[in-house]
C-alpha cells in the first residue's frame, strides 16, 4: 500500500503533474499537522470552482471583458502555483496569452484544457491521498 | 481574526514570539503563509485585504489604543495583487501614519516586474518576495526581525534573476551584517527534483 502510493506521487512529479512547490507544502506538515497539504488541495479545489463558474460567466457574456477574464484567471493561476499545480499552472498561462492578444478561439480552446487539467489533477491527487492514508 | 498560537516545536528557551499580520486575498495562500510563519515560530494574523489590514491595525478609524500592546505587530508581509487596495497602496498608508510606519512591510507576488519591485523599494518596503514563498524566506524574515528588525537603511538591493523555472527577489542589506543572498534559497527553488531521496525511496 505504502509503495503504491509513493509510486503514485512518484509518477505525479515524473508525467509533470506537480512541481516542487509541493515538496514545500509536504515539508511543512509534522505529526501535529499530519494532513496539511491534503487540506491546502481541497481548499484549492473549492475555491477553484468558483474561479471556474466566475469565467463561465464571464464567457457568457459579449463582448468579452478580456481584462476580467485575465484577472481571473491570474487567480487561478496563483492558487496552482502554490499548490504546485505544474500542468494546470501552464494552461493558465497560455490563457492569458490568448486573452492578451483577444484570441477568442485560443481562449475557449484553453479553458477547456485548463478545466481538464483541473479535473485531471483532482483524480489523481484524491487516489494518493487515499492510498496515502491507508498506507499509515 | 483570532491571533493564531505559535505552532508546536517552538520552544520557549528565550525565543521571541513575533506578531505577523499576513494580508493576501488568497485564501489558499493564506493558509500556507500562515503554516509558514507558524512553523517559524511566529504568532499570525491573516486577513483578506488592505482595508482589513488597516481596521485591525486602528489606522482607519476611531479604535482606541487600548490594548495596542497585546496586538503589537512586528511585521506586515501582503501580497502585491490584491482587489480594492493593492499592497503597494498599503504599503503606502502604513509608511504614511505616524503611528505604524516603523513596522517593517514585506511585499509578495507571483509577478517578477522590475518597476513593481522598484517602486516598492521606494516606499519603504522592506523585501520583496516572488510567490509561492518558501520556508527560507520566512525563515530570512524571522532573522531580520530577530536582529531588531531596525536595519531600515536600504543599502542596497540585489536583484537575482533567474530562468522561469525560479524566482527572483530583492534585498535589502544592512550595512554591517548583509542578509545571506538570496540566491541561496532561490537556487532553492532551482534545486532538481531527482536530488531529493525520498523520491527515489519507493520500496
């Protein structure tokens, strides 16, 4: 169990799923704060949700307030950066560049990756800290 | 907008309990800001945004300085990007009030932008960090603060620029006794993920 969950983190860091700002956060729990960076995912997932339902909105809405939509998305960009959220951090990225130059298209190609990305990630993370904790 | 209590592990031997007032409209941010400083042995408020700051500094009103002892801030740390007040307006406001502007102010952001960081700098900002902040930022902090936190004279700042993948910030140098360099905990965040051994413990 034990060696299935390193396997997964392992496999996490290695296909670029997360980056070393996640060793940080997993260097800052102690037996007093056994669950600290579990904690600091879920709350980047709740509040991504919002970010998400905020730019859908947004989306709805024409012309596109481009400016908005960067800011955002520059959020969302922060909250993945400090969970280490390598993948979904990039896609974050290449949506504000869209957004940028007003590249319509680009930009609702992009969120879709962002969203899977998102989604993506959650798995992932959800599976290793199960097995993490069945692991203890 | 409880005073949170000095994490575990911090011993009592002499060590000085520093109040920091962590201002970041982040919640995911603020959580971990808040573990940082914790682990540092400091006690931390955190609140959402600058005019929240001010309210619970009594800069914006009519709060009597009753007990201003007990909420004895030694260091502002607030991110740069932030809706309604910015940090730099912050920043502003405290170096602006009689009462507060001897209390060091650090700034944090994810943007690596030269006139940002310069423009900080001038207001009187302390340091100024690239997100995400790591242990050995706060930990650098908390020396400062151990040393009196009274270095206010910018010598100098250096300025480490590195490639995307790491960060970059800002010093400010006591004549006497330079901070350690940056560099050091920014090639921190350089440090190749293969080096570290417990990823390589799969058994």
């Amino acid at each position: 169990m034990e060696r299935q969950a390193a396997y997964l983190r392992n496999a996490l860091f290695d296909q670029g799923y997360l980056d070393e700002q996640f060793l940080q956060l997993e260097d800052l729990q102690d037996e007093a704060n056994p669950h600290f960076v579990e904690e600091v995912v879920k709350l980047f997932y709740t509040d991504s949700v919002r970010l998400i339902q905020s730019i859908e909105l947004t989306l709805k809405n024409t012309p596109w307030d481009f400016e908005k939509l960067d800011n955002i998305m520059h959020q969302f960009k922060g909250s993945s950066s400090s969970i280490g959220a390598k993948k979904v951090k990039k896609e974050c990225s290449q949506f504000q560049e869209y957004c940028n130059v007003g590249n319509v298209e680009g930009c609702i190609r992009e969120f879709q990756e962002v969203k899977q990305e998102h989604a993506a990630l959650k798995r992932k993370l959800e599976n290793y800290f199960q097995l993490a904790r069945e692991a203890r | 907008m409880a005073v949170e209590d000095v994490g575990s592990g911090c011993s009592s031997s002499g060590d000085q309990e520093f109040h920091v007032l962590a201002v970041d409209d982040s919640i995911i941010d603020r959580k971990v800001i808040e573990r940082l400083l914790k682990i540092s042995c400091c006690k931390v408020t955190a609140v959402e945004s600058g005019s929240r700051a001010l309210q619970y500094l009594g800069i914006d009103g009519e709060r009597s300085s009753l007990g201003f002892d007990d909420l004895k801030v030694n260091l502002i740390i607030t991110d740069y990007s932030m809706p309604g007040m910015t940090g730099y307006e912050l920043l502003k406001k405290i170096k602006g009030s009689t009462k507060l502007r001897q209390i060091p102010v650090v700034i944090m952001s994810s943007e690596n932008i030269l006139a940002r960081v310069d423009r900080c700098m001038e207001e009187g900002a302390e340091d100024f960090l690239m997100k995400p902040v790591q242990l050995s930022d706060v930990e650098r902090l908390r020396d400062f603060m151990l040393r009196g936190g009274e270095e206010r004279e910018v010598v100098g700042h250096k300025r480490k620029t590195r490639d995307d993948s790491c960060s970059s910030s800002v010093l400010s140098c006591d004549r006497d006794h330079p901070l350690s360099p940056r560099s050091v905990s920014a090639m921190a965040h350089c440090k190749p993920l293969s080096k570290r051994p417990r990823l390589l413990a799969t058994d």
